[in-house]
C-alpha cells in the first residue's frame, strides 16, 4: 500500500492516474482517516467486476443445489464443456 497526502494526490491527477494503472490496485484517498475517494485504473475495475459477477454466479448456484437443484459432477460437467467446444 502506498501512502501520500491526499492534498498532493488530489493536484496530481496524471500521477494518481500511472500509479493506479501500475499497481492495479485501488487508490485509496483520504482526509483524516474518513473515506473520500477511491481511484482504480479501467483494466483494475473491469476485473474487479468480472470476479463480483463470477461470485455471483458461484452462491446462485451454490443456493439452487441447496434448494435441490439438479446438479452434474465434475467429470459430467468436463464431457459437456468438451462437447460443447468441439460443436463450435
């Protein structure tokens, strides 16, 4: 975690912006410890996204096998994706 002023982070948009974009990570900037603002570059957020979608896919299908849903195993589940790529 890097750690700056926030008043020099928030007259230095180009600097926030390169150090987001290389640590692909939130910048978290605050005044006096309360949450103000927090910058991410693009690729940061879309993955950050795509990993939210996917754990939501993930305890939606969790929910339905407990709700007796009916389920597939793993080998079933390997032979199915298999099929499915050799029909495209």
């Amino acid at each position: 975690m890097i750690i700056k002023a926030s008043a020099s982070l928030r007259n230095d948009y180009t600097s926030i912006s390169s150090l987001a974009k290389e640590s692909h990570e939130p910048i978290y900037i605050t005044k006096n410890g309360e949450g103000d603002m927090v910058l991410m570059s693009i690729d940061t957020f879309e993955r950050r996204e795509q990993i939210l979608k996917l754990r939501n896919r993930i305890l939606q299908a969790e929910q339905e096998r407990i709700d007796g849903e009916k389920t597939i195993s793993i080998s079933e589940a390997k032979e199915a994706l298999r099929k499915r790529l050799e029909d495209e």
